[in-house]
C-alpha cells in the first residue's frame, strides 16, 4: 500500500523544524502521498538522486514549485534555465558553464577576498552584530551583483523583495504569497530594466550573456531571462545559506574553534553547513507522463515534492547525520541539486561562502552568539531574519 500523510510542509511549524518530520517520511518509504495538496514527496537519499537525475520523466517545465505550468499559466514568463528540459536547456546551460567556468572564476577569487576581509574588519570593529544585514546579506548584494555587472552607486535591496517573491511563489498562494506579490508592481520593472544590456556593466556576467547573443547562441530576449535568472537564484540562496552557515557555527563552539585554528577549512565547513541546514531544502518536479516510481505508479503531470534537505541527513549514507562536523566528507550532498538541473551557479556560491568563512576565521579569535535567532517562517527558501553575534578580533 502507497505511504499516505497528512503532512503539511508549508506549516509554520515544519518551516521551523523540519527535521523531525523528514525521519518520519524517510521511515514511511521511498514515495509519500501527501493528501493535503495532492501531490508526491521523496526524501530518502537514493530515491531524491533518482528523481532528480531522471529530467525526461520528471520534468522542471512544470514549474520549481507547487504551481503546476502544465495545468497553469506561470506568474511570470518561466526561467529558460530553471524551468526548461533539453534541448532548450542544454543550449542556455552551455553558455553559462561557459561564463561561469572553474577558469572563468579564478580571476573573481581575489576581488572577493578583497571585500570579504575588508567587510570582517568592518564588523569586528563593532564587536556585536546582526550577522543576516550585516555579514550574509551585504557579501551576496556586493561580489555577486557586482560580478554579474550591475551599476554599484545604487540600492539594490530590490533584489532581495525580488528573490522572496520568485522563491516565495514556490508554495501556496497563501496571505504572505499575497504580501510578496503586493511589490510586483514596482520591483518587476525595476528587475527588467536591469536585465538590459544598457544597465550591465561590460566586464560582468551579463554583458557575457549578452555577447552570447551577438554571437547567435542565444537571442537578445534569451539573454534577458538568463541575466533574470542570476538576479534571483544568484542572490538570495547564497545570502540564506551563509546566514544558516555562520549560525551551525556559533551553536557548535568546537567547530568555529577548529575553523579558527585552520582556516583552511573553510570550503568543507561550508559544504558540511549546506548538507546539514541548507537555504534549499526542496525543490519540485512534475511527471511528463504516467511513470512507475519506487513500485509506485504516478500520474501524468503529477507533481513531486523532492526534499533535499532530508536526504542530506539520510542515517544510511552519513554518519550521525544530525550532527555538524566540518571534518566531514560531505561529496556527493545534494544541496546544489545533481544532474542536469544542478545549479548551473554554484561554483560561485560555493566560492563566496568559502571566502567569507575564511575571512572570519582568519581575523576573528571569538564568534558566539549574543541572542536567539529567528527564522524566517515563509513557504519559500530557508532562512534567518535575525542572527545576534558577539564578535572578538584575533590578537
């Protein structure tokens, strides 16, 4: 008999702890009905990797969230990397892995350290800081939204309402949907207009893009929605995954000492912080036709609730899951997704989460917390709205 749940993964209360309630679908099965939308969960480890790698049978073009585009116009003309299988997507997905290749990155690692000490020692000069403004989300809206070439004598806190309403469209069209929704009238033409290629500076990833399309890869229109794509996927994931990251760090005082002992650890302290409690913790596919999954058989268009963050704590493939160690060998985690609709950017989120850690570890002798931190209880993206810390300079 088909597991069945009456589950409720937009709640208040699994947003808050989502764990918990990961264990119990884990136990229930490979496949889960969860009854009160209608739709499918996955969130065992294998079968996650299996969904997400199987693109022909479980389809992005039904939309990254709960809102199925086969059965429903889209709130915004569909990303054409996010919500697009091959072929269309193996076109656009070859111009980015080429703008943001490995050796396309390098020359991006200095300017980033630059900002990223100098943005520590700002802080640690004030001792006691709210580490979501002042540290997660200024790091992100600095080196990425400079990389991507937009004008920098400007307030970009835009990108942020921007990002909560794309990721907030994910769940239900529910009174905080409606609230995010309500800035659409003034934050989508803001977006758009910077998303030309007469905003982008001719150095950064978009005016890339944008030659691209001179050269008959892409089309000038084409190159608009890829440069959208960075201005939300780009931005707000990072700023949630570093804010999560400094706190796995200062509610586990034997993991920060070690970092600040070797700050060479970094990188793995960020991998082992985006495998335990990572911005992304789901993400959704929509079946192409009638499939058999897991001895189960679903229908067509249906749509499936794929937990990333469940399978990243899977007691079968990581030791003592629930616990953060940055000593640990966290490859093969599923916190940029796999397969083809891997997360086309995630060099550089990786890069800038490393940087940042790095830096602090490099100056900062004592990183504790100075208050409780608060979630962000929203249906999009995992996140914090507060994160008090006392900071010390090392000596």
């Amino acid at each position: 008999m088909t597991p069945v749940s009456d589950l409720d993964p937009f709640s208040p209360e699994f947003r808050a702890d989502p764990f918990p309630r990961y264990a119990e679908l884990r136990a229930a099965g490979p496949i889960v009905w969860l009854e009160r939308y209608g739709i499918w969960a996955v969130s065992q480890f294998e079968p996650v990797r299996a969904v997400l790698n199987d693109w022909q049978n479980f389809s992005n073009a039904g939309g990254g969230g709960l809102a199925n585009y086969f059965l429903e116009p889209p709130w915004r003309p569909p990303s054409i990397i996010l919500e697009v299988d091959p072929p269309a997507h193996t076109k656009t997905r070859t111009v980015l892995s080429r703008i943001l290749s490995p050796a396309a990155l390098k020359h991006l690692r200095t300017r980033f350290e630059t900002e990223a000490a100098s943005l520590v020692d700002r802080v640690l000069d004030r001792g006691t800081i709210d580490a979501v403004p002042e540290l997660a989300q200024v790091f992100p809206l600095t080196v990425f939204a400079d990389a991507v070439g937009l004008p920098k004598d400007e307030d970009r806190t835009n990108l942020l309402l921007y990002g909560a309403m794309v990721f907030g469209a994910f769940g239900p069209k529910n009174q905080w949907h409606a609230e995010l929704m309500s800035h659409a009238d003034t934050v989508g033409p803001w977006i758009a207009e910077r998303c030309q290629r007469s905003f982008l500076s001719p150095d950064g990833f978009g005016a890339a893009i944008y030659r691209a399309a001179d050269a008959g890869e892409i089309t000038e229109g084409e190159a608009a929605l890829l440069v959208r794509s960075f201005l939300s996927a780009g931005v707000d994931t990072t700023i949630d995954s570093i804010g999560l990251a400094l706190r796995c760090l200062a509610e586990a005082p034997e993991q920060w000492r070690l970092l600040a002992e070797q700050p060479q650890l970094g990188r793995a302290a960020f991998e082992e912080a985006t495998r335990f409690d990572s911005s992304s913790q789901s993400l959704f596919r929509t079946t192409m036709d009638e499939v058999e999954f897991a001895g189960v058989r679903l229908a067509k268009h249906a749509k499936v609730m794929v937990f990333l963050g469940a399978a990243n704590r899977d007691p079968t493939v990581w030791e003592n899951p629930d616990r953060f160690d940055i000593t640990r060998r966290t490859t093969g985690h599923v916190g940029y997704g796999v397969g083809v609709h891997g997360c086309v950017a995630q060099m550089v989120a990786r890069m800038e989460g490393e940087v940042l850690l790095t830096a602090l570890a490099r100056r900062t002798d004592a990183l504790a917390l100075a208050g409780a931190p608060k979630l962000r209880l929203t249906t999009g993206l995992r996140g914090l709205s507060t994160l008090p810390l006392e900071l010390r300079a090392k000596l």
